[in-house]
C-alpha cells in the first residue's frame, strides 16, 4: 500500500515523507533474487534511480517492478525489456500482481483527485477494467481460482481488508479491529488469507479464515512485521521486519530485514542481514513458480 499512516491524514505523511533523509528520488536501487533453501542471493540490476515491489512472472523468465507510475519487465539477467502497457497503465502503484493462471494483471492505480482504486487487465493487453470504484483502495492478493482479490481500504476513517468479486461487485469486509489491517494475500491452497495489523499496538503478522474467521496472531516480537507472503508450497511466509518501531506505518529508509516463518513449527529464521529498506522492498507476492526464490528491492543511500 502507498504511503498509508496510522490514524493520520494525507497531509502528515507528506511532511513525514519530505523530512526523510533520503528521498526514493536519490538513492540506487538493487534488485535482488535470493534462493530461500540455500541462502544464495544474486543481484540482477542495480541503478541510481527508485523502483519497487518485484513480482515473479508465472513462467519465472521475468520480473515486474514500478517505478514513476509505470510496470517494467526485467529479465533474470537484468535486461531491461520495456513496459508493460504504457499507454494503458499509469499513475500504478507498488500494489500490483499477476494471476495464478498468469493471464491478469492486478494493479492498483493513483487516479487524479481520487486516490488509490484497483483496475485488472489482460496481460497480454486490452481494456484496463476498473474493480473498485470506491477508494483509497490497495490491491495486496488473489485467490488460487481468481474469483476474488484482496485488498486493503480505507473507509469512514478506519483501515481494514476488504474482497471483492475479481470482476467487480459489492465488497466484503474481513477485518473490523482498532488499527490498520494491511497487506491481505491468499495462501496458494487457498486456506487462509496472511495479513498484517496494527491492533495491538505494534505490527504484527496474522492470518485468518477466507471469509474473516479464526483471526490468529503469528509474530509477537519487537519488530515492526509486514507483508506476510506465503510460498506455493504453504510451508512458509516470508515477510518484512522494521527493527524500530514505525507507529503503524512503512516508510521507505529504514533498518529491515526479510525473516520465513515455518507455518508447522512457527519458526522463524532470517533470510538477510540487516539492509536499508522498507517501502517499496517487498509489498508484494513476489515468489518464483516453484517456491525456491523470492525477489526483493534493497536500496543504498548515495
């Protein structure tokens, strides 16, 4: 989700957002795949400009990234081949995701004066189908059958996950806690949906049933813990963790880490040393089709 803060209007994340040290304007960014069973990490492209939220292509050739409210595909190698749809898909935001079919493409949208709404479009090219008309709306999942997509929205000042017909339709509401309820993705059988919530005061991962039962908190350490992403094989999660304290919200220039929980254990390891991240690392599904690698964005201060 883009710039969203805990119980604070637009305006204050602006001023929060300016008075970074480092702007996503400045810095280079990394993209890196690392290898969850070995520890092996391979950085495929590496520039001094920002770009975001990997997303494997359903074949595993390539990756999708946004970056100035385009989609971009980069090959495994790092070579850069071209946008997705430029004159079709703009404005996007670091929410967006191919179907498990890898026929649709889930993004979501900046509309002028409106804010965040999720659109859906052929991935092969066609008419971008707006799915939500009300907003601000954040794509984060879909289920395994593509019936329905997962989203985190703001309504009457309150944070929660919604789902919604992946055609369109009345929207249902799964979460109803005090504090932001964020980053909803389907797990690969399709058995629950990961989130992450700011309900007791500190973010922590959950999961829950697809129709909202059986709510159940997973992480209860002192890190900030975010985007919960499951793996194909429903053994795992892998997620993002602030080391400090971010009062409900994700900047971008932070201490994180990426951590995998083992969902028969609970155990949870870490995958990488501490790295200068956060917004734009990993807010997206964003494993390989056969469940060994993950992508993610490290950034280097200039």
């Amino acid at each position: 989700m883009y710039f969203k803060k805990l119980f604070m209007p637009c305006l204050s994340i602006l001023i929060s957002y300016s008075a970074w040290s480092q702007t996503p304007e400045n810095v280079t960014s990394e993209l890196v795949i690392l290898n969850v069973k070995t520890g092996e990490e391979k950085s495929i492209l590496k520039e001094k400009r920002h770009f975001e939220a990997p997303n494997w292509s359903r074949d595993g050739k390539y990756l999708l990234i946004n970056s100035r409210g385009l989609i971009e595909k980069i090959d495994l190698t790092g070579k850069n081949l071209g946008q997705l749809h430029p004159e079709l898909i703009t404005s996007a935001n670091n929410d967006h995701g191919i179907s498990l079919d890898g026929k649709t493409l889930i993004f979501s949208k900046n509309d002028k004066g409106l804010g965040s709404r999720i659109y859906t479009i052929p991935i092969e090219g066609g008419k971008p189908e707006l799915i939500t008309p009300l907003y601000p709306s954040y794509w984060h999942g879909i289920s395994p059958d593509g019936k329905f997509l997962a989203y985190c929205a703001e309504r009457n000042g309150q944070w929660d996950v919604y789902i919604i017909p992946s055609t369109g339709g009345e929207e249902i509401r799964l979460t109803n806690s005090d504090g932001l309820d964020d980053g909803p993705e389907y797990s690969y059988d399709g058995q629950w949906i990961y989130f992450n919530s700011h309900r007791t005061g500190r973010m922590q991962v959950y999961r829950m049933k697809p129709d909202g039962s059986g709510q159940e908190q997973l992480t209860f350490d002192e890190y900030d813990n975010w985007f919960p992403h499951p793996s194909p094989d429903n053994r795992s999660i892998v997620y993002i963790s602030y080391l400090e304290d971010q009062k409900g919200a994700h900047p971008f220039g932070k201490d994180v880490k990426l951590r995998i929980m083992d969902m028969a254990t609970k155990e949870i390891k870490d995958l990488t040393r501490v790295f200068y991240g956060g917004q734009g690392t990993i807010n997206v599904h964003s494993w390989s089709p056969e469940g060994n690698w993950i992508a993610y964005v490290r950034y280097h201060k200039p």
